[in-house]
C-alpha cells in the first residue's frame, strides 16, 4: 500500500502536488496542535500593521479541522487542479504557479469586502473555474446523482457547498474564487488572444520565474 500512495502522489504535477503537500500539513499541523487557526488567519492589519506577514501565505493552505467539507473541497480541488495542470499547463509548471500567484494577489485585494480570514477554499476554485471553461462540452457527473456539463461545475460545487455548511458566507468565498478565475480566464483565453495577439506579462510567467522552475523561453 504504501508504494502505491508513493506512486499516486508521484503522478501529481508538480506545483498541484506542492500545494496539496501543504494544505494537508497545514491542517495536520492544527490538528495535532502545533499552530491554531489564530496564527494562520489573514487580515490586513495583522499582516501588514503588525508585521505578521505570513499570513499573507498561510491564509491559502489552511482549509478549516478535518470534517466532510475539508474532504470535499481538497478532492475537487485537487482533480481539478491536476487537471489543468496536466492539459492546458503541461510541461508549463511556471505559467501555471504565474497563475496562482496573480490570482492570490487578487484574492487578497478583494477579502476585506467579505471579511474571509481564510482563502484557501477561493484560491481553490480559481483551477476549477478555468478548467470548466476550457472543456465546456465535457460531461461530468456529480457523486452519480446527476449529470452536468463542465461550464456549470463551479456553480454546482458552490450550491452544494452552502448546503453542506448551512451559511451563505462559505458560498461567499467559492464565489469569490469563480469571479477570480473569471478573470484568469479573459485575460488569457479572450484578452490576450483577440485583443493583445499573443501572449502578456499577465499570461504567460516572467522569463525569471522561468529560470526558477528551469523552463525555457
């Protein structure tokens, strides 16, 4: 068994399997103890008032205690996340991290308007929604109850994610994270190709982040 958990995550992408690792032990490491939530959290004024600015980064891997909906944003993140990876970024580790990056910035700029300590659960819908759009014909079904087309994923995963913790407010986050990934998406499936002819600065990773993951450009 243990080989074939080896073999498993070892067929990850890279930067898919970076921020599974950490996500996991992020909520191991609460779990057992060793931080609270208390010292995860992101607020601005934590972060850049009280320079605490680790929770700049910390907000993003920590999905809440180790419950159902822990599980199921982690697997839906996860597939999808893989997913894009492997199709749309293969052999593109530092375009795909670009993406990542840029969207957690945005999230960041946008938490005070919906008071979100965690950003773990947007950032995670951000590879769901662009993956969605990418394969608008592909059809997908959810948990063999019901079959849908991939552009309507994120709101199903979104619905059924109120559902599953009875408040508006977790809804608020993932729908948070499609309006991120809505904007990953134009700039460079729309913006990029029918208005800038080729790839932007905002599309396509810095030559330096290139030379960091040991791309070529």
């Amino acid at each position: 068994m243990p080989v074939g958990i080896e073999a498993w995550v070892t067929q990850i992408p890279p930067v898919t399997r970076g921020w599974l690792a950490l996500c996991v032990l992020t909520s191991l490491a609460v779990q057992c103890q060793l931080v609270t939530p208390l010292q995860l959290y992101f607020s601005f004024k934590s972060a850049f008032v009280n320079s605490q600015p680790w929770r700049a980064v910390t907000t993003f891997f920590y999905f809440g205690p180790i419950s159902l909906d822990f599980v199921f944003h982690l697997f839906f993140f996860m597939r999808y996340s893989r997913y894009l990876e492997e199709s749309s970024f293969a052999n593109r580790k530092a375009d795909y991290f670009w993406l990542l990056l840029q969207s957690s910035v945005l999230l960041l700029l946008m938490s005070p308007l919906f008071n979100l300590p965690f950003l773990s659960s947007p950032l995670a819908f951000v590879p769901i929604y662009l993956w969605s759009r990418r394969h608008p014909s592909t059809p997908i079904s959810l948990f063999g109850i019901v079959t849908i087309t991939a552009p309507y994923l994120p709101l199903a995963l979104v619905g059924f994610s109120w559902i599953l913790n009875g408040t508006w407010r977790a809804a608020a986050g993932d729908l948070m994270g499609c309006a991120v990934g809505h904007i990953g998406w134009f700039i460079r499936d729309v913006w990029t190709r029918e208005m800038m002819g080729g790839p932007s600065v905002f599309s396509e990773a810095p030559p330096r982040l290139k030379r960091l993951f040991g791309e070529n450009y």
